[in-house]
C-alpha cells in the first residue's frame, strides 16, 4: 500500500480512471456484440442503425484512449464487409432450418 501522499492521490487517481476506462470498454463490447447479432438476424433496416452507432461508439473509445486507433478500424472495416454480405444475402428462413435438423436425424 502506498504511504506517501503523492502516491496514495495517485492510487485514488487510477481507481477513479479505472473505473471510467472499465465502462468505456463494456460499453464497447455491448455495441459489438449489439451489432454481431443484428448480422446474424438479417434485419437490414435495425442492422444499419446499430452499424451507424456501433462505429461512433469505436471512435469515441478512440478519443478516450480505450482503443487504438489502428484497432478500431479494423474492427469498422471487418464489421463493414459482415453488414454489407448480410444486407446482400437473403435472411434466413425457418423452412432452410428445418431442413437441414430433419437432414441431420437421418
């Protein structure tokens, strides 16, 4: 533990930052994960919201510093290419499904 007071405003410092930093990241992580599902639900008109929210939510971890810049356009160009297939493709029905699990039991 740390006895000086310098070090222990620093320790309260990094708590506090910490914290911030933590939210930051999940709130991240909720949009990606957000917009993942979204792609492998097909709906065009809800995927293209949470694309548009999704990649602002990137760079404004940018600009707290919870994420690289060089990070997070990978990951806006990577979920790009998904959105762009997934709007492409038709959506996946029910009947393509039940297929394929009646196709697996024999």
């Amino acid at each position: 533990m740390a006895n000086h007071v310098s070090s222990l405003k620093r320790a309260r410092q990094t708590e506090r930052k910490t914290a911030v930093n933590k939210a930051n990241r999940t709130r991240v992580r909720n949009h990606l994960r957000a917009l993942r599902e979204a792609i492998a639900a097909g709906d065009a008109t809800k995927l293209a919201e949470i694309h548009k929210t999704t990649v602002s939510q990137l760079d404004k971890s940018v600009q707290k510093g919870v994420l690289h810049k060089n990070t997070a356009s990978r990951y806006k160009s990577r979920l790009n290419a998904r959105v762009k297939a997934a709007a492409s493709a038709p959506a996946p029905t029910a009947k393509k499904t039940a297929r394929k699990a009646t196709a697996a039991k024999a």
